[in-house]
C-alpha cells in the first residue's frame, strides 16, 4: 500500500511537528505500508529547487517529502490566490497520485479533508481524514469567517461531503463521534483519535526546572503560569491578558512565562495595555523542541480557548503536552472531552468568563492541586490515557489493516 498524506502546514511548522510527524513514523512502522509520501503546502518565498529533507524524516526509509509552493499575492488579492490554490491543487495531487500509484490518500484535517475529496472525484482512490472537526463553525463562531461567506459555505459544503465519501473519519473527540452518528454517518467509518503527544518528550525534568528559574531568576517559591500558542482566532485575547492580571492579584509571587509565535513585541504590547509588570513576565518564541524545558520550569499552564459551541468537539494540542509534563490546567469550560476529563478526573480547573468569580475559583483550585506534593507524578497519566500516540497506530490499523485484507 502507498499512501499519500496531505498536510496542509509548511514541513517546519509547530503543528506539523507536532501533530503529523508523529503519524507519519507510525505509518512507516505498519508492515503493510509500502510507501508514505508526505505533502505539505510551503510559501511561494520557499525555493523548492533547495529542498533539503527534514532531519525528523531522514530515519524514515519508506517516507518520501514532496513541498506544494502556494500560489501568493497582495493582501488585496488573497481571495483570488485562494480560489487559484483550491482549483490548482487537485490537479497536481492527481499526477502524484497516478506517478506514484498511489493506493490510498489520508488527509489531515477538515481543510486538507476538502482536497482529498476532490482528488477523490477525480481518481476514486479512497480518502481518510484524521484530525476530522467541524472546521467550518470553529471559523464562523469565532468571527473569523462570516457564515454568508464564500469560505464558509465552501468548507462546510466539503465537510458535508468527506462525511458521505470518506471510507474513514477520524474525528479527535468522542462527543463528535456521537454527533457524526446522529448525523447518519456509519459507525464502522468512525474512530476516535485524540490529538497524541509523546509522553516522553515532555516528560518532567527538575534539572531542566532549576536551570531554567535560575536563569530567568525566579525564586524556589515563586508559582508559575505558562501559555503556549497564540492569541486571536481560536484564542482568547484581551480576555486571556485579563486572567494574568488575576493571577497577579490572587498571587503576590506569581510569574508568567509566555512562549508565542506571534513575537515579544506584540505580546508586550498587550501587558502593557493591561498594566501588567513586563519585569514579572518572560516572553519569547522558541522552538517546539524546546518548549518542554519552560513547561519543566512552570507550575501550571493556561488553555485560554474561547467559548464556542463546537468547542466542545476540539482537541487542543497544548493541553496533552501540559498534562505529559503533570501540569494542572486552567481550561475554558466546555472545551472538547478534556472537560468532562477535568471534571471527573482532576488535571486542571475549568472558568467561565460568563460568571463572576469564575477565574478566582478556579485559580483557588489550581492552588490546591498544588499543594498535593503527588500531583506532577499524577497529572501525566493523564497524558497516557487520554492523549496516547498509540491511538493512532489503533486506527491506522483497523482503516488500512482493512484495505488489505
């Protein structure tokens, strides 16, 4: 079997890394794969003459890389090149395909899922997606689509039908299966997998804790909060700014580490807006590489994700990576399974911003945790329970074990 897998995000982003290159090397452990060809979508400034492969697929003998550059333009235009990009594409998938006698497509993600289905049109061969949510209404109910929008009709138009002609969804929540099962979809094309994280490489160091708090000279007794991510879009904002002010307020000696793609710069801009002491906070951009080292150095982590219906059907990344390192975490309510998880299996405390006084209870929860001298050895079983890589290899399995019986 030959599978081709499509990725959306440039090979070096935080995602890819994160997310896909973990299911690419269980797909090249599967006896019956043959062959992986991994495609993801780069910036026209790449010059894919250069190409150099990335260090993470070189052990990988079976995995082959193949750069798509966009088609770009000014920002006056970016709906053109869009439509440009979404009519070209399929095209260029299908001569892969055919070149490479592709037997199988796995997109990831509803967006990448849209592709594939139109490949799908064109060559029949089956198409899974994995990393499977409702894509579109996370766009719209956070404001960044309009639902009258070309963007938001299309993607939810495609969703509909990688629901009907996918021989396999892998959405990353129970509570979505249950609703693609209302919706009528078969429950043999359904399996749910969690967004996985490698336990071990956010596992825990005290060395890597004391090195880095002598560093940035923080004090033995000083509690520290860590984000990871962005601001914006899917993310609380201004809101999140004015939960770091609370936890300033409840904890004389709280310090704040921020890791952000979108620069010191910007992020300070915000403290500053929100009289927030820029001596108490350490903001920067690293590597995903070195992010275990910060969570290593905190005492709990933040997932200030908006409060949006279909929340509940999402996966955020960060939060197995906080639990792996035995991170409580302050959760917005309502966020996919991990807030059922909170609530029946400790690991953080939820808020809601709709409710005075909600932040404040939930910081008091996160003190209690801790309290308890256990709970960094307890919080990662969570980890391993709920965000375990071995998932994937469980529905990569029962989909392509299939395609060769």
């Amino acid at each position: 079997m030959t599978i081709l897998f499509i990725c959306l995000w440039p090979i070096k982003d935080v995602l890819t890394v994160s997310t896909v290159l973990p299911s690419i090397k269980v797909l090249s452990t599967l006896p019956y794969i043959k062959k992986v060809i991994l495609v993801t979508q780069e910036s026209n400034k790449y010059n894919s003459s250069k190409k150099t492969e990335p260090q993470l697929l070189k052990p990988l003998n079976n995995v082959s890389w193949v750069p798509l550059t966009k088609i770009e333009g000014s920002i006056g235009t970016t709906t053109l090149f869009q439509i440009l990009n979404v009519w070209q594409l399929p095209f260029t998938l299908k001569r892969i395909i055919i070149s490479n006698e592709v037997t199988c497509v796995l997109a990831h993600g509803a967006p990448a899922g849209a592709l594939a289905y139109k490949v799908w049109k064109k060559t029949k061969v089956p198409f899974y997606v994995s990393s499977f949510e409702p894509h579109a209404d996370y766009m719209a109910e956070t404001n960044t689509w309009r639902k009258s929008g070309l963007k938001y009709i299309f993607q939810k138009y495609w969703e509909q039908q990688q629901k009907k002609y996918a021989a396999g969804l892998m959405p990353v929540t129970q509570s979505y299966k249950q609703q693609l099962l209302t919706e009528g979809v078969l429950s043999d094309k359904i399996f749910t997998v969690p967004v996985g994280v490698e336990a071990g490489v956010f596992v825990f160091s005290n060395a890597q804790r004391e090195q880095l708090r002598a560093q940035l000279k923080i004090n033995s007794n000083d509690i520290v909060g860590v984000y990871v991510g962005k601001y914006g879009g899917l993310y609380l904002e201004d809101e999140a700014f004015e939960i770091y002010r609370k936890c300033f307020k409840m904890y004389p000696n709280f310090r704040l580490i921020i890791l952000s793609p979108q620069g010191k710069e910007h992020v300070q801009k915000k403290l500053v807006r929100h009289k927030i002491d820029l001596a108490r906070v350490f903001v920067a951009s690293v590597s995903h590489h070195e992010v275990p080292a910060y969570l290593s150095a905190a005492d709990f982590a933040f997932a200030t994700i908006k409060s949006y219906p279909s929340a509940r059907y999402c996966s955020p990344v960060k939060i197995g990576e906080y639990w792996a390192n035995g991170l409580p975490v302050l959760l917005t309510e309502g966020v996919g399974d991990d807030n059922d998880i909170i609530k029946k299996e400790g690991g953080g405390a939820l808020f809601n911003l709709r409710e005075e006084g909600s932040v404040e209870r939930a910081l008091e929860k996160i003190q209690q945790i801790l309290k308890d001298p256990a709970h960094r050895q307890e919080i990662p079983k969570l980890a391993q329970k709920y965000r375990s890589p071995d998932s994937i290899r469980e529905a990569y399995e029962y989909f392509f074990g299939k395609e060769e019986v």
